[in-house]
C-alpha cells in the first residue's frame, strides 16, 4: 500500500498547514448543513498541498458524493450528464446533501475544450447541491470566468518543519531509524509537495531498518518549475546572486511579465528611499535592454535584461528584510484590461483618419489632441465628422456631446423669391378690386340710360294709349327698339 494513502489525514485536525484555509473550509460546510446554501467552494493549490485531501474530508460531512475529472471529461454533454444532474437533484432518499467534485478543472484549454468550461458554469449557476472544484495554478487564464463566481481558497506550499515532523512520525510507526539530516534534505527537495516527501521517503526507507545519506544517492533531484512569484520572492529577498539566478533557471516566464511583476513589488519589500531609488534604476536599465531584443530582434540583450532586474535589484537593498511581504500581480494589465475598449475605438478612428489623410496610424493618433480642439465648433465638428465618416460613439473620443447638423441660413433668392410672391399677390389683389369697381361703374352707367330713354318718350303717348301704357309696363324695355 502507498504511503501517501496510508498516512492521509483522517479528519481535519490532522491536516498540515493551510490553517486559515481550514477554518474557512469548516465553516462553509457548517453552513451548508445549517441549510444555507453556499457558493461553489473553488480549492486551489500546487500539487501535494492537499486538495485531494480536503475534497476527501469535506465529501465524508455529507450523505454522497460524485466525483469528476473535468480534464478527462471535456465536452459539454459528458460533464452534464454526469455532475450536471448530480448538482440539480436531490440524494435517493431525499432532503439530503450530495457533494459534487470536480477536479482539475485548470486542465481545460482551447477552441475544443469550450464546451466543458460552458458545462462547468452551467453547474456554478444552477447548482443545488454542494460544489468544490480544484486547480493547480491561481493564476491560469483558463479558471478566469469560474474564479469570480466562486469561494476561492488558496492553498500554500507545507513548511519544511511540517513536512519533517510528519516524515519522523512515519518512520517510528514503520520502525525505520533516520538521521534527521536525511529527512530535511528530502523535505527541501519536496519543495512544499508532502506527497512527494511521502513518495520518497517510502522508497528510500521501505523494507530497510536504517536511511542513510547514501540513501538520498537514490532520488533523484526534484526538477519542478518555481512559480513566478517565487522568483520575486527570491529577487527581493536574497542578495546572494547565485540563488537569485538559480531562481530564474527554474520558471519559465517571459522577461516583460517578470519585469512588471518586479517593478509592481519593489515598494513592498524596500522601504528605505535610496533602496528603492536604486532598485528602478536598475528596472530602467533592464527595460532599455529589453527594448533593443524586441526592436532589433537580437535576443541576446534578454541576458542583460535578466542581469539588471535580478541581480541588479537584489544587491539593491543593503540587507535583507525579515518581515512578511505580500506581493500581488502587475496593476499593468488590469489597467489594460479595463482600458481596452477604449484603446479599440482609438485605433478605429486612427485607421479612418489615416486613410484619408494618407498617413500613418501613430501620425494620426499624434494629431487627436488638435482634434479634440477643432471639434468643439458644432460646424467644423460636422464637417469633419462627414468627411472622415465617424459615428456618434467615435466622435466621443473627441468631445462629450453629439455633433448636430448645422442650421442653413435663408439665401438672397430665396428672399427675393419671398418678395415676388408677395408682390404679385399685392397686384392680384389690387387689379381684382379695380375690375369689380369697373364692373360696378358700368351698372350704373346702363341703369342711368335706361332712365333717360323712360323721360324723353313723350306724356301724350303714353296718355292717349292707356292699353299699351299698361302693355309696356309689364314688359321689359330694350335699349335697341325703334318702336
């Protein structure tokens, strides 16, 4: 039987380490069986930290559980069908709590691996059950859209002291004799993984009466990769240089990243000023040697980068500082990060006015600046806005408001246009008026010779002839009678 499986913990007060993981862990079971619902638990750590361990513990606090390897399991209806349902339904003889776990859930990468991370949110979302996932590295691109929806613990590597206490314990109980030297060289070559110090030790000690130094001749030097911020950690800790770039042989990272990460902590480990002053200019010196291998392709100049911001910042301080730093990543790509639609706009408005100027995207973007101070006249603004084809979201980058059509002015012909229509209705009207005034002179005229004919007839007619007097007077007198 294997060690690392014989001597695991069997409830958590025998867990190494992790104490404050621990009591987190304790308390997000005691609320889930108090029937307040948790968030997803999310466990990570570097191997041989205990993951596996707390997973194992946690799923004994409950009445089942149903594991699963996300990476082994990668696309969306293999995870559903198994944690999907698991985490949506209640145990056979209800009421009763089911742990969902799924392990390496960093393992999931690439174009065809995207239906199992839309699985795996799914689960997040929908979940009425308990849920734990596990990962290796806390920094991985590929558990960014899980991290913010879940309860992240970050397991630390084991302390040496830990890691040789647990191995003396087990060599009594295997009735091995040591020497103590032997266990704390397999415990640093552990480097924080208890399983591989287990591992080890169980191939060293296994059958034998008595580990020697001789022994160690059989295990071979552990070749891990450190962690980036273990590299920090060894740069702004250390002022022996051998350590220092001992330290840089074992990650692999690329030299702009751990540029930033050690520009970002400086402050946080010096805290005298010429220290401080000393460690940038050494940062100065390894961005400019940067600079020239990008520039010129000749990547030589990296070893004098790497030379400047290791060493260099190292043997800047004048002693080593025995106190607790934290170090965090590069506020440099979180600023980029939230500054990226912003930089997406500005090369969209950079590539219209650079083809129509006929110039470059950097010689554009050289100019906004005078942009932004033409475009506060509404009319300019318009016209260039037209000419170059920006839309109302791009123009923001210049000015805050939206850009209006100018009014048009009212033109001269126009006006005179105006003018003849007013006029020819002014003479409309008045030659409307003179023809009803002629109209009306006429009338009077035609009934004034109607009554000079009626005087001039003569009385003695109209006396001697009574009948036709009253004959003509019921008829109406034409002017053109002749009788």
């Amino acid at each position: 039987m294997l060690w690392t499986e014989k001597y695991r913990p069997k409830n958590f007060d025998e867990v190494l380490g992790n104490l404050k993981a621990k009591k987190e862990i304790l308390e997000w079971v005691e609320e889930w069986k108090a029937g307040n619902p948790q968030k997803c638990l999310f466990i990570i750590g570097p191997p041989g930290t205990g993951k596996t361990t707390f997973a194992q513990l946690i799923a004994k606090e409950f009445s089942d559980s149903v594991e699963l390897n996300a990476s082994d399991k990668r696309s969306y209806d293999a995870i559903m069908s198994t944690a999907g349902e698991a985490s949506a339904s209640m145990t056979l003889f209800g009421g009763r709590l089911k742990l969902i776990i799924l392990d390496e859930v960093d393992g999931l990468h690439g174009n065809e691996d995207r239906g199992g991370s839309r699985a795996i949110n799914k689960i997040i979302k929908d979940a009425t059950q308990p849920v734990i996932m596990m990962a290796n590295d806390p920094y991985s691109n590929r558990i960014k859209s899980f991290k913010s929806k879940c309860q992240v613990i970050i397991l630390r590597k084991v302390h040496t002291n830990s890691i040789v206490s647990l191995l003396k314990k087990i060599c009594i109980k295997e009735g091995v004799e040591f020497e103590e030297h032997v266990l704390r060289e397999l415990a640093k070559r552990s480097r924080g993984d208890l399983r591989s110090a287990i591992g080890d030790l169980q191939i060293i000690a296994q059958g034998e009466e008595k580990i020697t130094s001789d022994d160690l001749k059989i295990i071979a030097q552990k070749d891990e990769r450190s962690n980036i911020f273990d590299v920090v950690r060894a740069i702004l800790k250390s002022k022996n240089p051998k350590r220092i770039k001992e330290s840089l042989r074992q990650v692999e990272a690329d030299p702009a990243l751990l540029l930033e990460m050690v520009t970002e902590n400086i402050p946080r480990e010096y805290e005298k000023k010429h220290e401080i002053e000393e460690a940038y200019e050494m940062i100065s010196e390894a961005d400019i040697y940067l600079g020239r291998a990008f520039s010129t392709r000749a990547y030589t100049y990296w070893k004098y980068a790497y030379d400047f911001m290791s060493v260099g910042v190292g043997l800047s301080k004048d002693e080593t500082y025995k106190k607790f730093a934290r170090y965090t990543n590069s506020s440099v790509y979180t600023m980029l990060s939230k500054s990226r639609s912003k930089r997406d706009l500005q090369n969209r408005v950079a590539e219209k006015i650079a083809e129509k100027l006929h110039t470059s995207k950097k010689v554009a973007v050289s100019q906004f600046p005078y942009f932004e101070i033409m475009f506060q006249d509404n009319e300019i603004a318009y016209n260039m806005m037209t000419y170059f084809g920006l839309d109302d979201a791009e123009v923001k980058l210049f000015r805050s408001r939206k850009v209006k059509p100018p009014k048009k002015p009212k033109t001269k012909a126009k006006k005179e246009k105006v003018s003849k229509t007013v006029s020819k209705s002014a003479k409309t009207e008045k030659s409307s008026k003179a023809t009803k005034k002629s109209k009306e002179e006429v009338s009077n005229k035609e009934n004034l010779s109607i009554s000079k004919n009626n005087k001039q007839k003569s009385p003695k007619e109209n006396s001697n002839n009574p009948d036709k007097k009253d004959r003509n007077e019921g008829k109406q007198t034409s002017l053109f009678s002749f009788k």
